[in-house]
C-alpha cells in the first residue's frame, strides 16, 4: 500500500502544470502510473502489442472472456459476466476470490481511490461502445 501511494504522490507530482489540467485527466495519469506498476506487466492497452494475460483495450462493458485471440481460463470463459466498473473492483480487489479458477494471479487492490484511478484510465482507453457485444 506504501508503495502504490508513493507511486500516487510520484504520478501527481509528476504531472506538469496542473493548472488547466482536468481533475478527469489527472485521474487518468494516475490511473496509468498505477497501472504500469501493478498490471502493465501482464496486459497490454493495444490488442496489436504481445500481452500474457488478454488485452485490456475497450475492456470496459466488454464480456469477460471475449478478446477472441486470447486462450482464457475455463472459469473466465464460462462467467457470463461482463466487465462494468463494479465488477472491476471486485476483481481488482480480489480476483480469484471472486472468480475462482481464473488464471490471473492474485491482485489485491482493496483501495477505493487506487481502484477509482485504475478504472479511470481503463475507461479512457475504452472508445469503443462495447454494449452490443456484452449481451
Ligand atoms: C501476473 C500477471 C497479471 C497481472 C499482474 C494482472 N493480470 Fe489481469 N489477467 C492475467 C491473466 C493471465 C488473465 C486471464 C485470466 C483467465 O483466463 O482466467 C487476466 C485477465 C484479466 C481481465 C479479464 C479480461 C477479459 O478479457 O475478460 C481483466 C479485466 C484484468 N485481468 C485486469 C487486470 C488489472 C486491472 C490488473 C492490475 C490491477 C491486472 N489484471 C493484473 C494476468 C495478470
């Protein structure tokens, strides 16, 4: 925890002239620093670039287990969930707590603030309506 609010107080410092900056678009840089430190090893943010786990791109609103170039869990593939901000912070919080089987190791970011800054970068690299293939 330490360690993400050092990372926190690193993106803000970081961001230059935050006069004029949008509280949304710090947020957003945050979200990125924290993303780099606790997921970027593993997911990409552009389904061209090489990733381990699926690409998060457009993942919010996205059916879970839909990237359909990625070789999902049996669990994942099968939960017929899709991904809303809430089911975000639940799997930020705890994932194999709340899908047991998953092949993603265990993140814990129980965190509301952390987790509201993660979900505001994932968003910002959402630009696609993905409400027509979550049904
Ligand atoms: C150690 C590697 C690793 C880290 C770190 C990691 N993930 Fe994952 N992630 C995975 C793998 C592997 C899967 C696929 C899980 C499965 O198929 O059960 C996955 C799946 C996901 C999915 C489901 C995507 C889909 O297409 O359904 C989301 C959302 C996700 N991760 C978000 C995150 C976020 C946010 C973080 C950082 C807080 C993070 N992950 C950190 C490896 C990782």
């Amino acid at each position: 925890m330490t360690r993400t609010f050092s990372l926190l107080a690193l993106a803000l410092c970081a961001t230059p002239a935050l006069a004029g900056t949008t509280f949304e678009q710090v947020k957003i840089d945050a979200g990125k620093a924290l993303f780099e430190a606790e997921c970027r090893r593993c997911h990409a943010t552009d389904s061209k670039d090489p990733s381990y786990g699926p690409p998060l791109e457009n993942v919010v609103g996205r059916a879970a287990g839909s990237y359909v170039d990625y070789d999902y869990s049996i669990a994942l593939s099968a939960s017929g969930i899709v991904w809303t901000p809430a089911a975000l912070r639940a799997w930020m919080e705890d994932n194999d707590g709340f899908m047991p089987g998953t092949k993603m190791r265990h993140v814990g970011i129980d965190d509301r603030t952390v987790q509201d800054f993660i979900l505001a970068y994932l968003q910002s690299i959402t630009t696609q309506d993905n409400s027509a293939i979550s049904k």
